[in-house]
C-alpha cells in the first residue's frame, strides 16, 4: 500500500484546512486508515482513525470537534478536515493504513493476526499565532 498526502502548509490560528492521503496499491486491504502527527521534540500521535464502512471512529481529545477525518472508499482517498487550529496543531501529519492477514496458528493454541502498518510521507501543516 503506498499513500501521498496532501494539503497542509501555513495557515493563521483559527482558520481551516484539509488534509487529503490518496492510497494506491492493495487498497482492498486495508482495514483502518489513520491520520497521526509529529511535533517537533514530541511522539507520533494518533490524531483520528477511522474503519473500514466507517463504522468506527476515534479522535484524539485535543482535536476532537475541531477536527473531521472522512473517507472515499470509492476513490481510495482519506481526508482530515480542520477547523479552529491553533499552534499547538503545528507538526507534520502522516497518513496511515492498517491491513490484517488472515489468523495464523501459534502452534501454542492460540491464534495471532498478522497486522502491517503502511505510512505516507508527510505533510507540514504550520499554524501561527
């Protein structure tokens, strides 16, 4: 699975942006798709998730209801819409998929899901104050 995202750049306090990831390759795969962030000297955080049907989604507490994560099954495409941003939003958003191998045996009894993570490049997103 590969995946480009786009949008971000810099934008003023309070204003909007969105945030689009196109995915291509196994795209049948994948089970969940997420957008995360990194700030400078801080972890990679979840910022929202979202699954397959949309049945299920999650926003991390510092964004939610400011923030809309949405998907376009149809098109292969994840989008993050922003609203009141503010500087503590500043850090570069990834776009992630999750895919799901069929359960394999662990010869123990039990059974393991094989999961694999796929990230996109990148994008800036910078908001001033």
């Amino acid at each position: 699975v590969d995946l480009v995202e786009s949008g971000g750049g810099f934008v003023q306090a309070g204003s909007s942006s969105r945030l689009s990831c196109a995915a291509s390759g196994s795209t049948f795969a994948i089970d969940v798709m997420a957008w995360c962030r990194q700030a400078p000297g801080k972890e990679r955080e979840i910022v929202a998730s979202i699954s397959v049907g949309e049945s299920t989604v999650n926003y991390a507490t510092s964004v939610k209801g400011r923030f809309t994560i949405s998907r376009d099954s149809a098109q292969n495409m994840l989008f993050l819409q922003m609203s009141s941003l503010n500087p503590e939003d500043t850090a570069v958003y990834y776009c992630n998929a999750e895919t799901t191998d069929p359960p394999l045996p662990t010869g123990h009894g039990t059974w393991y899901t094989p999961r694999y993570y796929y990230w996109g490049q990148g994008t800036q997103v910078t908001v001033s104050s």
